[in-house]
C-alpha cells in the first residue's frame, strides 16, 4: 500500500464517499452482532464468498478511523495483472496479495498477510478462494488454518454475508440492488490442527447462515 | 398568510406541533425510565429515537421545496421496493428486469412532479403492468413465470404506485387548498397515518382483547382498531380544517379513511410477513424494522385519501 499521502487521501475518500454510498445507501446492510466487530487490530475478518463487492461491504461496516489498517487478501493472479488494476488492487483497495497454489511449492503464501498482522492491521480473508457459484457456500481451503496457528492470539472472526451475490455476481456487470444481510459471528482462536480449525469456521458461518430466513433465488 | 420559508403559517403550526408531540413522547420514555429503574425499554427507546430521525428527515424534505419533497418520496419508494424484492423469492434470469423496475421509480415520481395525472396513474397499472411480463417471456424462461410476473406486479403497485401518491398530493395540492397548500395536504395525509397506528397501538395495549385477524397478526385487536381509528378521527376533526380544504365534517370523514385504509394496509403486510415466514422486513428502522414496516399503512391510506379528496374538492 502506498505512504503517498495523497494515495491514501484517494484511498480514504474512495471508501468514504464512493464505498458508503453505494453500500450503505444504495444496498443497505443490515447488521447483526455488529458489537462482535473487533474495535481494533490485529484481527481477522473471514467472510464467505459471492461477490466482488464483499470486501468492500465488509469494510464498509467498519469505523472509518480503522480504514488505514483494513487489507482484504486477494489473489495475485486475478487482481495483480498489471496496470491500473493493479495500481488499484493495490493502493485504494489495499489488497494483501496471495500466490493461490504456491504453499504446495513450499514457500508460504500467507508471509505477507502474518506480517500485516504483526502490524497491527485488520485482514479481511475469504476462506473459500474463488466467489464461485453466487450465494452458495463452498468448502473452505486450508490457509485460513495455517494463517490463525501462526498467530493464535489474533481473534478471527466469522462473518455470513447474503445478497451481493444476487447484487453484482460473478460474471456480471450490472449491479442490480438488493438488501444486504451480514452476520457477526463470535471470534475463534487458531489451534495446532488446521483442519479442524477450518471446518471449525465453516461451521461456524454456516450456523449464522442458518438463522436467517433467506428467499429462494434460482 | 405566509410563515418563514414562504410556508403557510398552518404548515407551520402543524409542524410545531409534530415536534411537541415528539418531546413529549421523548418525555414518557425518560419518565417511564426514571419510575422504573430496572426496566431498560429498549424498543421504546429505540423506537422514539427513530421517529425523531424519521421525523426530521421527512419535515426537512417536505418544508424545504417542493424538489427534495418528490426525491425524498421516491427515494423511500426506493428503499421499500429494495426491501420488497429482497424478501421474495426471485429468478436469477430476472436480474436485469429487476434494474427496469428500478427504473420505474424516476419515471412515475416525475409524472406526479409535473402533475400529468393522466400518466401517473395509467403508467405502473397500465403500461408497467403490459411491459414487464413481456420483456420475461422474451428472456425466454417459462419456469417460475407466473410466479415472477405476479409478485413483481403487484410489488410495483404497493412500493412504487400507491407510495407515489404522496408526491401527486404534494405537487397538485397547491391548487384547491389555498389556506395549506400541497404541502398541508401532505402533512395532514402522513401525519394522521403515522398517528393512526400509534394510536391503535396504544388502544390495543390498554384495552385490547378481542382479536381481528388471529392468524395474520395477532397483536391486533378490535379495541385497538375502534379506539385507534376514533382518536384518528377526533384529530382529523380538529386539524382538518387548518390543513385542508375540508370543514370539520368532511375532516372527520377523511380519518375514517385514513384510520380504517392504514389499518388494512398493516394487516396486509403482516399476511405477506407471515407468508414469507419474516418477523420485521428489514433492519433499516431500529425498534421499527423495515421501512416496509413503516409505510406498510401508507401503502392504502395514501392512494384511499387522494382519490377520496380527489373526488370531493379537486375541481
């Protein structure tokens, strides 16, 4: 992310005005739990996935004078592609960027995101990688699980989200609005088994999921 | 007879008396507090608070001109058709038509801006109505069609329809209500809604034993609705001949509509609720719910009172 003060005053006014209105405006949130929201970092936002809107609602629900440390994890592949997206990617939205695939090559694909961390920064992190079918919630990946064992006094906090996914879905380009549900679940901790903390999280954002009552969309 | 802003000086009355009524409901709540320590009346709480938010957006807009006033009403028809289409079940192929019947908020507000009568009140039920089952049997998926074009017709007509009346009243009132304009029309139409369901809920709490429609909503009683829509009326009485064209009588008369609409406009949406298996329509509202909750009475008051004044006094 760039020190550039006059990046980061682009970068709090994209979010500020531009975010805010579209979101809270335009879509409207409806919180619950919103007291579970960590008040500051290091913490971890886990989220599920329909839509690129997410990490924007997400950062959105969040106080403004945490927006400096707010970084969502994305992949490297889909939004460092050169040019102004990533210049965008990069410096308004403040991506942490991942290699997908690379911790099977031995490196560690999460060091950037364990050093915002040490920072004292706030990561939003979508566990089940891709947006892929929208408003359907697939297994999630592992690196969630190594992520909360590397720093286990970090809270990682689930959140369910529904209606962006119908909002603006994968594959589309129009943004057709729809109220926005988003569920604050109660911070985990991470533990020596990566799986179990994983499956741990899933459960957990499909128990938020569960007490909603969400209309059919086929 | 002109107060500050240029508004009539009954608009003015009116709204001071909006804003005592207010203070003191503000008052009750603190008292209530204080009496009963223990007790913390969060949704009363809540609720005060957000009339006083609701309140204050709705009189800035409508006082400020007559502009804001239309943006303000359709931006509220916005958010109920939002709220609408989020709670029902839709197709994925209708994403597109969906952004068409946002469309249709800017264009029927502007027929009620510019009173074209003859537009606004053909345009959703006539032309809206024809266009949106076509444009889905050309998307070209049968399944769930009826289902789809049911929901969204009728959506449009409570969200965008009914709702735009109040900007028809707002803009055409000026002409037959020289002592109020459009805008004590409007004031005296919302005012005495808003009214109608605290006072109905105030009566049900007091009084209420005997239920009206046990399987739709069950907090409502013919207590609360009788003593609800005589208290309405009592006021519209009262306040009717400040704000509008009408004497006392016909004031009276116009709470009886208002009363008895808003309450078939609340117990239409509670069967809708319970159809969908929700509690409150969203959370936009704290203590309220949704903003469907809120204008749920509106939805038939305001379209009963504007043809019902629409007939009697417009020329």
């Amino acid at each position: 992310m760039s020190q550039n003060p006059l990046v980061r005053l682009l970068r709090f006014l994209f979010f500020a005005v531009i975010v805010r209105a579209v979101i809270l405006v335009a879509l409207g949130l409806t919180v619950r739990h919103r007291e579970r929201l960590p008040k500051d970092g290091p913490a971890v936002l886990a989220g599920n996935h329909n839509s690129n809107l997410d990490a924007l609602a997400i950062m959105a629900l969040m106080p403004p004078r945490l927006l400096p440390k707010l970084r969502p994890v994305a992949a490297m592949d889909y939004f460092l592609t050169g040019g102004f997206r990533s210049w965008f990617a990069t410096n308004i939205i403040g991506i942490i960027p991942v290699k997908r695939g690379s911790g099977k090559e031995g490196g560690n694909p999460l060091q950037l995101a364990e050093e915002a961390l040490d920072r004292g920064e706030i990561l939003v992190i979508f566990p089940e990688g891709t947006r892929g079918e929208p408003e359907t919630l697939q297994e999630f990946k592992k690196g969630i699980g190594h992520l909360a064992h590397a720093r286990p006094n970090v809270p990682v906090v689930p959140v369910f989200m529904h209606g962006l996914g119908k909002t603006l879905p994968r594959g589309s380009l129009l943004l057709v609005p729809f109220n926005v549900i988003v569920s604050v679940g109660a911070p985990l901790y991470g533990t020596s088994s990566y799986s179990e903390f994983v499956s741990k999280l899933q459960r957990a954002i499909a128990d938020l999921a569960a007490q909603e009552k969400l209309p059919v969309w086929e | 007879m002109t107060g500050p802003l240029g508004l009539p000086a009954n608009v003015v009355y009116a709204t001071a008396g909006i804003y005592a009524l207010l203070v003191l409901a503000t008052l009750i709540v603190l008292v209530l507090r204080w009496r009963n320590p223990g007790v913390r009346y969060q949704e009363l709480a809540d609720r005060t608070d957000s009339w006083w938010w609701m309140i204050g957006a709705f009189t800035l807009a409508v006082l400020l001109n007559q502009t804001v006033a239309v943006v303000f009403l359709a931006f509220i028809s916005y958010l109920a058709l939002k709220e609408y289409l989020s709670l029902i079940p839709t197709r994925r192929i209708d994403r597109g038509v969906l952004l068409f019947a946002y469309l249709a908020i800017p264009i029927q507000f502007y027929w009620a801006a510019i009173d074209w009568y003859g537009m606004f009140i053909v345009f959703v039920p006539v032309w809206m109505f024809l266009f949106f089952p076509a444009f889905m049997a050309l998307r070209g998926e049968t399944q769930g069609f009826l289902r789809a074009v049911g929901t969204l017709s009728w959506g449009l007509m409570m969200t965008v329809f009914t709702l735009s009346h109040m900007a028809w009243l707002l803009v055409s009132g000026d002409k037959v209500n020289p002592i109020a304009g459009g805008v004590g029309l409007l004031l005296f139409l919302v005012v005495l809604t808003q009214f109608n369901d605290v006072a109905q809920y105030i009566w049900g709490k007091l009084l209420g034993r005997h239920k009206v429609t046990p399987t739709v909503s069950p907090k409502k009683t013919w207590e609360g609705l009788i003593g609800g829509v005589a208290t309405t009326i009592a006021v519209a009485a009262l306040i009717g001949p400040y704000l509008t064209p009408m004497d006392w009588l016909w004031s009276a008369l116009a709470g009886t509509v208002l009363g008895i609409a808003g309450f078939l406009g609340d117990i239409t949406l509670s069967a809708v609720k319970r159809d969908l298996g929700v509690k409150d329509t969203g959370g936009l509202i704290p203590g309220h719910g949704g903003i469907l909750d809120r204008v749920d009475s509106l939805t038939y008051a305001a379209p009963a009172f504007v043809h019902f004044i629409r007939y009697f006094f417009y020329p």
